[in-house]
C-alpha cells in the first residue's frame, strides 16, 4: 500500500538492519499493552471507506452520531470509488466522480475520517487497535460497521508468480490513480465483468490490448433472457456493459478459455490449446471476503459487517447494505436512524447480480491447472506438493496443514493462499485458518513508539 515517491530507494527482502540495539532496549521494550496505548472513543467506527464504508458512516452521522472512519489506502473510494492521485493525464471518470461527490458528502456531514490508518487487531469488548503515521492507538467504540472490502485470489498455475503477473485489480489501481498503463502487450484473462472494464479502460487509455481470455461461454441469443433482467434492474449498468464490449471490437476475444499456464517470456497457455505472447498478463478470476477483523473478533453486540468483506456482490450491493448497516450501528446506540430505500436498492442489485453471474458462469469449473511444483503460498515458498504431502502424512484439517507446511505463516497472514488452500483440500476439516493479530503487517517501530 505504499506508493512511490522521489527519493524512494527498493532494495531485497527486509531483515532487521535499521533495528539496532538502542532504538528500542530489549524484546518486551517493543510489545506494549494495547492499554498503554492513545484512545479515541466515537460513537460509531467505520473501517474502510469504500461503497460499503462511506454508505455506513453517511447514515449513521446523519442519525447524530458521532462517527469515525477509518482506511488503510491513501485516500477514501475503496477499490470501485478509487481516486486520482495525480493531476496529469485524463480526467476522472463518471465512477471516480461519484465517489467524490460521496466522500465530500460524507466530510461535509462531520463524518472523520482518516486515511493511511491500518486497524490491525481486534479485540472482545470491542477494541479496535490501529496504526496511522508510524503511532499506534486503539478505538473503543460504541457501536462499529466491518466493510473492509474483498481481495483477488490468486490463479495457482504455474507462473502465475513471473515478473509480468498483475491481477486485473492491480493494473486498474495503476491506471485509476496514477493514470499509468503496463508497457507493450497486454492480456487480460480471468473471469467476470471487472475484467471486460479493465480492458475497455486500457484501451480508451490507448494501451495495446492485445487478447481477452474470458472463461465464461461467448453470449449468444440463448441469454438475451438474462439480458433482460439485468435491464430491468439496472438499465445504466447493461447500457455501460454493452459500451465496454464495443470499445474492445479490436481485442482478440477467447471465450470459454481459462489460463493454463505462463512460461518465462510470458508465453500464455490457455486450456483451450491457444497460445499467447505478452509483455503483462492481467489475471483475476475470483474475489474473496476480506474478512479477517470480523472472522477474529466473532460475535460482539453492536458489531455489523457490510459489502464485499461479508459476501462478493459488487459495489451497489455494498452501498445498500452499507446503509443498512450504518443505520442499525445508529440504533444499537439510541439513536433514530433512517436508510431511505437501500432495502429496495440491495434488493434491486442483487437481482442484478444473480442475472450477471449466470452471464458469466464458467464454461468450466474455475479450478486452476496446478503442478507439484506450483507455488501456492508465496511468502513461506510452500508448492500444492508439499500441501498434498502433509495431507498424504495425516494432516486431516487446515490448521494441520498450515503447521506441517507453514502455509498462511508468512506476512500476509494467509490472505492470499487460504483461499488456494480452501481450493486443494476441500475435504479438510475444520476449513479456514484462525486469523491472529496484526491481520496486516505493520512495522515494529509503530509498536515500539
């Protein structure tokens, strides 16, 4: 999450050299209490202001409490309302404008908010503990909305971790706030429509896009049912659909394709028996809940969760629900709060939703094509063989996995390989890995100051 700036020196992997001796004392000099720690106490905490998050925290402030908004990215949109950061290049688009115009909506109701903010820990009570500015401190609240989003799941084939590999969220993070596109060709492969929107953007953005690999069926005549619903949900988002497909007149379209493997190079295998040669390739073929704070903390009175980190149904379900959300956290505190239509709205896209999934149901199960060799856990360097070998040995679930292979014990906590994991043994049981604290890497010198 840490954007490039002048002066900027990227060096390998970490160690401890800036850590000396003195710059802290000894081990328990760096492990404070999280009571020791500054405190803020808002009405209602909201973290992440995406659709879901600004949603939250408008109703709420809007019922009269006192709200507090919180994100890790440098400023407020979340993935689908994703902000410039830079000036140059071409303005922001009708997507971006809306989340302005929410965020200034938001600001100017008195709703706080602070970005490059990471809540890290959560815990009974409940207490929230965070890092902005190299400082940690915790948040008591009394009542807290969840809507931390969702992450892209990696495409375990082998490859997939070369230089050249972005996922589709990646690129258009690039493009949305940076207005930068990756050099010479371009393919794009996955499956749903975040991809057909990638490359429509590339493409107006006059990057060479040179083939989409799409794993759902080519629409035909047989669908124009499900058209139709989509319409009569949500007439502007199928009219915006239809506006991607003819941007891309001039892109090789592979439909009911799926990526197979990547060689060196970025040679481009498909399931299909095609073969593709690129300079970048985009994939995204799945989303899931990032719901590490909510699975760690369980069950608490006046905690809700909205959007995308509960269940994947885009960025107008989330808003709805974010609304709904922000008006219970408002009346677990006394308060009358009132969310206008979002039961009419989330009601409306979800239905809009179900039509545009079966659009895009997969021509074949999204399985990945793995081998011994393919890298399923990048931070500890853990293969689907060594996964399949601590099955072969007696692991029957996915905590025993984790401990005979040390797969989801690395920085990322498990965010990108539990669900590869969920993928290769299905069968074990319990599923899931329990999440712990910090759920996100934060740095030493924030806990020791």
């Amino acid at each position: 999450m840490v954007k490039v700036a002048d002066g900027m020196v990227a060096v390998p992997g970490g160690g401890l050299e800036g850590l000396s001796a003195g710059s802290g004392g000894a081990i328990e000099g760096f492990l404070r209490r999280a009571a020791d720690l500054p405190e803020r106490r808002p009405d209602v905490l909201v973290i992440g202001a995406g659709p879901a998050g600004l949603a939250a925290a408008l109703v709420a402030r809007r019922a009269g409490a006192e709200v507090l908004l919180l994100d890790e990215r440098g400023s407020a949109g979340g993935q689908y309302y994703k902000q410039p950061a830079v000036t140059a290049g071409p303005a922001a688009d009708a997507q971006a404008r809306e989340g302005a115009a929410l965020i200034t909506e938001a600001l100017a109701a008195g709703v706080e908010m602070l970005a490059d903010t990471l809540v890290w820990g959560a815990y009974p009570g409940p207490v929230f503990v965070a890092s902005r500015g190299g400082a940690s401190f915790r948040v008591v609240p009394g009542a807290t909305v969840i809507a931390t989003g969702a992450q892209e799941v990696a495409w375990p084939v082998p490859g997939w971790t070369l230089p050249g590999v972005m996922t589709t969220g990646a690129v258009q993070g690039m493009w949305r706030t940076a207005r930068r596109v990756p050099p010479g060709r371009i393919v794009i492969a996955g499956n749903g429509p975040l991809n057909l929107q990638l490359a429509a953007e590339l493409v107006a953005a006059g990057a060479n896009v040179v083939a989409l690999v799409e794993a759902a069926r080519a629409p035909g005549i047989g669908q124009a049912g499900v058209v139709a619903r989509m319409a009569a949900s949500a007439p502007g988002l199928v009219r915006q659909g239809l506006a991607y497909r003819l941007r891309l007149r001039g892109v090789r379209m592979l439909w009911g394709a799926q990526v197979r493997a990547v060689r060196p190079g970025l040679e481009i295998e498909t399931d299909t028996g095609q073969v593709l040669a690129a300079d970048t390739l985009c994939l995204g073929y799945e989303l899931a809940p990032a719901d590490e704070l909510g699975r760690g903390l369980g069950q608490q009175p006046g905690v809700f969760s909205a959007g995308d980190c509960t269940t994947i149904g885009g960025a107008h379900v989330a808003a709805a629900a974010g609304a709904l959300a922000g008006a219970a956290a408002a009346r677990h505190l006394g308060l009358v709060a009132d969310a206008g239509d979002a039961e009419v709205r989330l009601a409306r896209h979800r239905g809009f939703q179900a039509a545009l999934w079966t659009l895009f149901a997969p021509a074949r199960p999204l399985v990945g094509h793995l081998t011994a060799e393919t890298i399923v856990c990048r931070c500890e360097g853990v293969t689907a063989g060594d996964v399949a070998a601590a099955q072969a040995a007696g692991a029957a679930s996915h905590a025993a996995i984790k401990q005979a292979t040390r797969l989801g014990m690395g920085p990322c906590q498990g965010r990108s390989c539990a669900p590869l994991l969920a993928r290769l043994a299905p069968e074990a049981m319990p599923a899931g890995l329990a999440p712990r604290a910090p759920v996100r890497p934060v740095r030493i010198a924030d806990l020791a100051r």
